[in-house]
C-alpha cells in the first residue's frame, strides 16, 4: 500500500524487540521537511525505548526506496535561512540514526537518490535487492551532496564518493553499491531481502542489549564533530540553491 497523504507517512511497528520504521511519500517516497522532521523525532524515541534492541529502516510500496528532498520544497526556497533550514531535515536525520543508541538495518528494495543514498549510508548494515541502484544528481542542480557526504563517505570512502558525484548523470547499481561498501547483501527478490531481513533481525534481538549499543557507538567513533559539520553543510547547500545557476537549473525541471 502506498500514502497518498501530500505530507508522506511514517508507521513504527514493535514488535520481539524490533521496530520497524516505515516511511512513505506518493513522490517516490522522497521527504518534505515535515516527514523529516517526524522521522528524527521517532529515531530519537524509538533509541530511547528499552523495548527496542534493533531497528529497522524501509519504505513503502514495491518501487523506489527514497528519492532524497522534496522537489516542491526545493524549488520554493527563497532565502539563506530557508535553505539552511531545509538541509537541516537530512541532517538531523542523519544524526538521529548515529547517536540513537540501536543499531539499524537499511531495507533497500529500489532506486535511491541523492538523501536517500545518505539514509542508506548511515544505516550501520544494508540490505537492498538488484534494483537497488543509486545516483547522487546534485551536480545537475547547481548543488552538492554536502550534507550527505560524511555518511557516504565512511562507508564508501573518498573515492567512492567522488565517483558517485562527479558522474552525476549515471545510475551506479547494487552491485556497485556492495563492492563499495554501501551494501552487505544483494538479493535477487524481494521476498529473499524480506527473509533475509527478518532472520537478521530476530538474530540481533537475541544477542546483548548492551553489547549492541556499544559496538553501535564503537562503529560511529569518530563522528562527534557531525552536529556541527552536517549544520555547516546544510548553510553551503542553502547558498547554493539561491544561485542564479540553481535557479535556471530547476526552472528547466519544473518544466
């Protein structure tokens, strides 16, 4: 079933330990800023919840996983705090999924682009079927991936990263993805990536509470500095987007 409520959805199911996070938008399940915001907030709660030992991170419907920020959104930014304050979305995401305390399992079952490709990266084991490819556009846009790109780039390193921006016309496909570290598994179905999923998942939830949350913070050491650098990234964006360039880019989209 797929949302078709203009703001997109966002369910949490828990159940043996396990909360399933789900989100969904009718524009190929990308964020307005609300759904954002409302996904931070669950990260946030559901890291605190001592019911929780493990997470699950997927989207609705049988298509794409996430097609990154809101088109409509983007296009309406009008001033530098507008523009910061829409990169923030991803990054408070993206720093809710580092610091909530439980490790967190990607389900990536179609296309990703642009925030989509850093949800997936800061998820801490992704698994994702064959039509899981990935493209990181922003180029094309007069912008960057600069909010996403600490996540990207410690999973795929530098130059992963630079070779998933620089041709930012082309799709990578999930093979790529796993050889280069964005993800464990490739599944041929996605009834294998539910399976597979659901056997990890339970697996997990067996083991050490504790010793889940301190391998989830051993994995992250080193990113302390994120609060600051992701908001100094969301600013950069936020410029960016107000270019004349941008500008004349997105006219040429909307059309």
């Amino acid at each position: 079933m797929s949302t078709t409520r203009q703001n997109g959805s966002l369910y949490t199911n828990i159940q043996n330990k396990i909360a399933t996070i789900e989100f969904g938008h009718p524009a190929s399940n990308s964020f307005p800023s609300e759904l954002l915001d409302r996904l931070t907030k669950e990260l946030i709660s559901v890291g605190k919840n001592e019911e929780v030992s493990i997470i699950i991170l997927k989207s609705e419907g049988e298509k794409a996983f996430c097609a990154g920020a809101s088109f409509d959104e983007l296009v309406a930014i009008s001033s530098l705090e507008d523009g910061k304050q829409f990169f923030s979305g991803f990054a408070n995401v993206l720093n809710a999924m580092r610091t909530c305390g439980k490790l967190i399992i990607g389900r990536v079952q179609g296309k990703t682009v642009g925030g989509g490709v850093g949800l997936a990266a800061a998820c801490d084991y992704v698994l994702a079927t064959e039509s899981a490819a990935i493209k990181l556009s922003e180029f094309t846009i007069g912008i960057g991936p600069f909010v996403i790109e600490p996540a990207v780039t410690r999973k795929i390193g530098v130059s992963g990263t630079a070779e998933l921006t620089l041709d930012a016309t082309s799709w990578k496909n999930a093979y790529w993805a796993k050889e280069n570290g964005l993800y464990a598994k490739v599944f041929e179905s996605q009834s294998e990536l539910d399976k597979e999923v659901e056997l990890l998942s339970e697996k997990l939830a067996s083991y050490n509470p504790v010793a889940l949350l301190e391998m989830k913070k051993a994995l992250w050491q080193g990113t302390e500095n994120w609060t600051d650098l992701l908001a100094e990234r969301a600013a950069v964006s936020g410029e960016l987007v107000l270019s004349e360039f941008t500008k004349q880019a997105l006219s040429k989209f909307k059309k």
